[in-house]
C-alpha cells in the first residue's frame, strides 16, 4: 500500500485535490490529515517548468518553434502550474488564448506505473468480497490515462463546447483543433475572475443553478457525464454568464443506470424507503436484504440537503461528513457486500466536485427538484436566470 500511494500517479491524483478538497469542509478527524497529504502532494509535483522547456515541449508537439504559430507567449508568468500540465497566456491570429502543455513524462511513469494498482487487488477482495475487484482497477486505468491525454480532452472540450453554444449564460472556451495534440491544448482565453480566486458573482443563485445544469444535465444532453467541475475552471463573464474553460474530463454515460439513479434519487427525496429499495436493486449495487439499510443510511446522511431548501457550504458537507463518519462501521458493512458498477465510479466524483464548487457559491435551494429535473432534462431548459 505504501508503494503504491508513493507512486506518480498517486501523487498527481492526490495533488490534483487542491481546490476541491477543503479543509473547511471535511470533518474535523480527517481535516489536518488530509489536508496536509494534498499541500505535500501538491508541493511534490508542481515545480513550474522552465520557459526553455515549454518552447521545447511545443516545438516538439507542433513540428516548428511557437512564434512561428503563435504571434505571442508569455512564458514568463504561467496562468496555471499543475501536476500533470502547465497552462501559459498566448496571442493566436490577434485573438488571447490559453496553451495548456503536458507535464514531460508524467504520462509515461503513470502508465508505468498503474500496472502497482494490481498490488490493491487482493486487499480489496479481502474487504469487499462482491467486489469485481478487476473490472473496476481496469476503469481506474482507463480514466486516469485519458485524464493525461490532452487531444482527449480536447475532443471532449469541442463537444461540450458545441452542445452549449446555444444555451443562454453558459460560455465555453473554443478549442483550437490544429493546435490541440497528445500534449498541448489550445482554447481561447475567457477573462475573468474564476471562483477559485475568491471571486463571488453577484447572483450566486443563478450562477450554481446554471452549474448544477450543466453537469447534471450533461448525461441526458451528450451522453457524457462531466466529472471534473472545478472552481478554477469556472469564470465569471460580463453579464453574469458563466465561462467554462476545463470541460475535458468526462466518462460516457449509461443510460438504464441513469434512469435508475433517477428513480433512486426522487425515492430518497420522497422518503419511500420501498421504491429507494427497488432502484437499489435494479442498479445492482446491493442485494435486497441489504438495500433498506442503504436507504436508512442515505436519509440519515443527505436528509438534510435533500428534504425542503437547504444551504449548500463548506459547513453543510462537513456535517454531512460528520453523519458519514458516525455511520462508518455499518457503512463499510453494506459496502462489503456491494457490487458497483465500475461505470459509477466517475459520476460519484462528479457529484462529490460539484458539491464542492456549489459550496463556494453558499446558496440554499430546494437542490432535489433542481437536481432531477437536470437529470430527466438535460439542458433543453438551461438558462442563467432560471
């Protein structure tokens, strides 16, 4: 176990926490801790790679020097400094844009080095017995590689870009596909304040409703389920609209597990613990016997934020996590028996970012209706105001 927590793709999954995982927001056992492995993490992998390096790096992925391609790059400042790339202000055709370039290296010593996450295998098999312990490393994998692959993410970024070029107070940067390859991405540069810096927009209502749109609604919209919502990556555009400059990440959505999700979440809401059950066991998560204590559970802990308005903030999900933790010996029993999807894992990140970036904004709503009517509409009634 520690060799694999010591790995390269451990720490840059690790590091990539920082602005998602909040101290506030944690419960107080787990705070330092956890905090401290993230700043540890983080201070480990992002050592800001030199000018030289850069105009190497793009050189090598375009074929020919960057002021060839690009009439500026400012390479002294970085905008961005991460574990896996590093992100620079450029001039393309007179217009600012956003040169993302991958970290050298970095994808070849995580792909090497995923092969360590056969070591986890048989402890889990261990604590989780219906566990298919294969096919859900083998997702593991699958994702954290497209993660590191930046025409991927480009080919993710164009989609979401063109399904919501029509949507009113939603604005995503365009990508440049000439440019966009395995290790650099280019997009036009969207100014403004992001929330990570701070930054509030004046109706933080609209603003979260509009995110809570967008990524909920993305499943039913481009049979994507968008699992990286960041505050970095959400900008505050003139007018109150939102730009969005890192839709990249993304799984393909299954529909029938969708559907049931749906039915599971509105069972919750409605405290009928019976219909709670059937969704349960028609997603195959749990057996029978075992899914009216997942319901017992799920009230106990999401009860707060899912019955009548509720003030979704740092202190609202470090409650939560509090009832989480009080629950966690019975928790950990339902999940030794449990057999999820391995198509779960990136909309349960999903979720838990989104609650994370809401959490910023500070907003109480009647979230389950908003949530479900995502769900069930995608984005046919998106808009910024709404």
């Amino acid at each position: 176990m520690a060799l694999v927590r010591r790995a390269p793709s451990a720490e840059v999954s690790i590091a990539r926490l920082d602005g998602v995982v909040r101290a506030d927001a944690l419960p107080r056992a787990v705070r330092r801790g956890v905090t401290r492995e993230i700043e540890g993490m983080l201070e480990r992998s992002t050592e800001p790679l030199s000018g030289r390096d850069v105009e190497r790096l793009l050189k090598d992925a375009w074929g020919r020097p960057p002021g060839k391609v690009l009439d500026e790059l400012d390479l002294a400042a970085p905008l961005a400094v991460r574990p896996h790339a590093q992100t620079h202000r450029g001039v393309l055709d007179g217009a600012p844009v956003a040169v993302k370039v991958a970290r050298p290296r970095v994808a070849a010593a995580v792909r090497n080095d995923l092969t360590l996450l056969d070591a986890l295998a048989r402890p889990l098999a261990a604590a989780f017995p219906a566990l298919d312990t294969s096919a859900i490393l083998a997702e593991v994998r699958e994702r954290v590689m497209d993660e590191l692959d930046l025409e991927h993410e480009g080919e993710i970024h164009r989609r979401v870009e063109r399904g919501l070029r029509r949507v009113p107070g939603v604005e995503v940067a365009r990508v440049d596909t000439e440019l966009t390859t395995h290790a650099v991405h280019v997009s036009a540069f969207l100014d403004g304040p992001t929330l990570a810096s701070g930054a509030r927009p004046e109706d933080a209502r609209a603003v979260a409703r509009t995110l809570l749109r967008v990524h909920l609604g993305a499943p039913k919209a481009l049979g994507l389920v968008l699992a990286n919502p960041r505050a970095s990556d959400v900008v505050l555009r003139p007018g109150g609209a939102v730009g969005l400059i890192g839709p990249g990440t993304a799984r393909t959505a299954v529909p029938d597990r969708l559907d049931a999700s749906i039915a599971a979440l509105e069972a919750l809401g409605a405290r009928d613990a019976a219909a709670f059950t059937a969704a349960v066991e028609r997603l195959g998560l749990l057996p029978g016997d075992a899914a009216p204590d997942a319901y017992a559970h799920a009230d106990a802990i999401l009860g707060p934020l899912v019955h009548g308005p509720a003030r979704v903030d740092d202190a609202a999900l470090a409650a939560m996590g509090e009832r989480g933790l009080d629950a966690l010996g019975p928790l950990m029993d339902l999940a030794a028996r449990g057999t999820p999807d391995p198509a779960d894992l990136w909309p349960v990140r999903m979720l838990g970012q989104l609650a994370s970036l809401l959490a910023l904004l500070e907003v109480e709503e009647e979230w389950l209706p908003l949530s479900v009517g995502a769900l069930r509409g995608g984005w046919d009634q998106l808009s910024s105001s709404a």
